[in-house]
C-alpha cells in the first residue's frame, strides 16, 4: 500500500467518522443522560446520586462518567461525552491499525486498513459511542491492552 493510498484512506476515515459524529451530535441515549444527572449532581456539590439526599446506586459506568470529569468541568458534561468520544475513536482506530500492522508485519498495511475500516464503519461501535455511551472508552482501553 503506497504512501498516498494510506494518506487517502486516513483522510476519507476521518471524513466519514467526522460526518457520523455530525448527524449524532443530538443524539443521546437515556442511560447517558442518568449518568449526566450523577455526574451533574457530583460537579453541584451534591454527591454522586440521582435525586439529592438519595443514596441509590444507579450507574453502571461510574469508570466513564469520572473519566468525563475534567472536561466536565469546563464544558457541559453531554458536549463533553462527544468530545471525548470523538477523540477516543480516532485514536482506537489508530491503535487498531498500529496493533494490526504489529502483528502482520510492516509490510501488510492493506490488511491493518481492513480492520480499520471494518471498526470506523460499525454503525453500532459509531452509535453508542456518539450518543454518550462509554463505548468508545472501552473499545480504546481493549486496543491499547492489545497493542501493549
């Protein structure tokens, strides 16, 4: 696979995950919005609950939501699950190609391009990370343990 075919691919990856991420950008998933109210009430002072004074657990990605924290700080806690999740796709599919590339040797790059494109083009992996899921965190902490 020749320099430009790589660079070709890379750009048209990128334009195709940049316009999915676009059409999800209003799109969020119930169980997101139950960890942006945890997370909401954490940043308030509130505790890390649902209902102020209420002590339910009612989360199961607590591990997103304090990854989320940060940035949550700074920008709205549902603008910063899509930032982060554009980010952490990005560099899944880049750790997907390196990791691929790794194991069939340097010399098969239209191999490590499949998986790529296979990954960049799974509506589901697309659609829950982009509608404030903890997918795209969890598929970038497999391929970095894979990649390692």
């Amino acid at each position: 696979m020749s320099r430009h075919s790589k660079l070709l691919l890379s750009l048209l990856t990128i334009i195709w995950i940049s316009y999915v991420f676009a059409i999800l950008w209003h799109s969020y998933l119930d169980d997101a919005y139950i960890g942006f109210t945890y997370l909401r009430n954490f940043l308030e002072g509130d505790g890390f609950v649902f209902n102020p004074g209420e002590r339910i657990e009612g989360v199961t990605n607590i591990g997103w939501l304090f990854f989320l924290l940060p940035l949550a700080s700074i920008v709205s806690i549902p603008v910063a699950a899509k930032i982060a999740s554009l980010i952490l796709v990005l560099m899944t599919l880049l750790l997907a190609y390196l990791t691929t590339s790794k194991l069939f040797n340097s010399n098969s790059a239209l191999r490590s391009a499949m998986v790529v494109l296979c990954i960049a083009t799974s509506f589901d992996y697309l659609f829950f990370s982009f509608s404030g899921m903890e997918t795209s965190l969890m598929a970038f902490l497999l391929g970095l343990a894979l990649y390692v």
